[in-house]
C-alpha cells in the first residue's frame, strides 16, 4: 500500500506557528531550459530551499512536466503548481496552490476554471491548497493582470486588502498569496502584508518585485510566512544565496527570541 504524503498544508501551518519562514523558488517553464535548471537545482544543494512553486502567466511551452520530472529526479524539495489555467496542472508534482482571484471579480477565475479543472484535479493525487490569491498593483501593469483581465489592489490600500483576505478566510480558502506579479516593479508594502496578517491566520505567501535581501526582510518583518522569488533568480542565479542567508539569518534570530 502506498504510503500517505505528509500534507503540505500541516507543514506550513507547523512552520507559521513556530514562527519559521520559508523560501519558495517560483520556475516558470517558458523561461527555463535543462542547462539553467539543472544549474538552478545544484544552486539548491548549497543554498536549500523550502518549496518550487512551477508556472506562471502564459505556459507557452510544452514542457512543464518534463521540467518537474527533472526537479523531481534532482532534489526532495516539495512542488506546487502554481496555475494560471486549467491547462496548467500537468506533472508529477506534490500540491497545487488552487487559486481563487480574490482580489478580481472575473468569474472565470474565481470559479470557471476550477469547475473545469475539477475532475482532473480530483484524480491527479495532487495535495490542494485552496488559495486566496490577490494581484497587488506594483507600479506597471503585469502579465497576470493582462491575462487575468482584472485590476490590481492599489498599493496604498492596505484596508481593502485585508477585508479581501478576511472575506476570503471566511470563505474557507486556506492561504493567502499577496503578488505584485512577475517583473513587479515595487514589492508588496509592509504597510499591506501587516494589515492582511492582522486580519487572518492562514499562512500567508508574499511575492513579486523580491529583489534585494533587503526587500525580502522586509516583507519577512511584516508577516510573510513564504517569500517567493522567481524573476530576479532567473536573471542573477547567485541571489539565491542571498536570499537563503537572509531568511536563515530571520528564522535564527526568532528561535533566540522564543528562547528568551
């Protein structure tokens, strides 16, 4: 008999409790081949990673489940699909994060997909994770919001934000994912984080226009449970040591505090 998977959602809830912040490395199909992920992957051995969250706006490729086969083959770290369609849940993956656009009022993807997408869904074996899934403006229009055909949050609306997560926890979604998108050009506010983590208790994922050790901290210090990192990994490989050392170094200094 095949054992049972440690669920994915007990394991960041475990995380959010004892206060231990996790790294994901988004990897999106239409920008990677075999050489820079295998290259990505070794990066991985010496810089661990919590999660790969794979996908993104468009999936032009056909190669997505060839791609996680190889992750798979090459590192224990968990998968999440990261789906922007019901076209979009090929490979052996561990999870999808099953996204509502709360933050959109396109019924399409706030519901359509998923009615589509059902079946498969409920025959993949997949670990779902029901997420709150909010576009947050970050200073020039994105992919996701072209494709999405909805608006972003405004970024200095931290209020709407929050009753949107609010009503998205009473809705019964199990994480929230604030994203400036990919190419963000600003992050998501601490402003915002801080006023979503105030008003929920699930796990909350922060992501897009994460640059900069100092940007990552930051969102970190406001509440990000997971912090993903995609676009600038792609571009500049050696941010990933960067990154990892800051989330460490954050994850250190909270264990002490419990301690005392």
């Amino acid at each position: 008999m095949r054992p049972t998977p440690p669920s994915l959602y007990d394991a960041l809830c475990t995380r959010q409790q004892h206060g231990r912040k996790a790294l994901a490395v988004l990897l999106d199909p239409d920008n990677l081949n075999e050489t820079s992920l295998l290259h990505l992957l070794r990066l991985s051995e010496a810089h661990p990673v919590d999660y790969f969250f794979v996908g993104g706006s468009l999936v032009l490729t056909e190669h997505q489940a060839a791609l996680i086969a190889l992750v798979k083959a090459h590192s224990t770290v968990p998968v999440l699909l990261f789906p922007s369609h019901s076209l979009h849940l090929d490979g052996p993956a561990d999870g999808v994060l099953l996204l509502s656009l709360i933050s959109g009022r396109n019924p399409d993807f706030l519901i359509g997909q998923h009615v589509v997408a059902a079946p498969r869904l409920k025959a993949s074996g997949l670990q779902l994770l029901p997420t709150g899934y909010m576009l947050v403006d970050s200073g020039r229009p994105t992919t996701a919001s072209y494709m999405s055909g909805t608006l972003p949050l405004p970024h200095d609306k931290p209020g709407i934000a929050a009753c949107t997560a609010l009503a998205g926890e009473q809705l019964g979604l199990k994480l929230m994912y604030l994203d400036g998108g990919s190419g963000a050009k600003n992050p998501v506010s601490g402003a915002m984080i801080k006023a979503v983590r105030e008003a929920v208790s699930t796990p909350i994922i922060v992501g897009g226009g994460l640059n900069s050790g100092e940007k990552v901290y930051a969102a970190l210090a406001a509440g990000a449970d997971v912090v993903v990192v995609g676009n600038h990994i792609e571009a500049r490989p050696e941010f990933l040591a960067e990154v990892v050392g800051v989330v460490a170094s954050f994850n250190q200094v909270t264990a002490a505090q419990r301690v005392f």
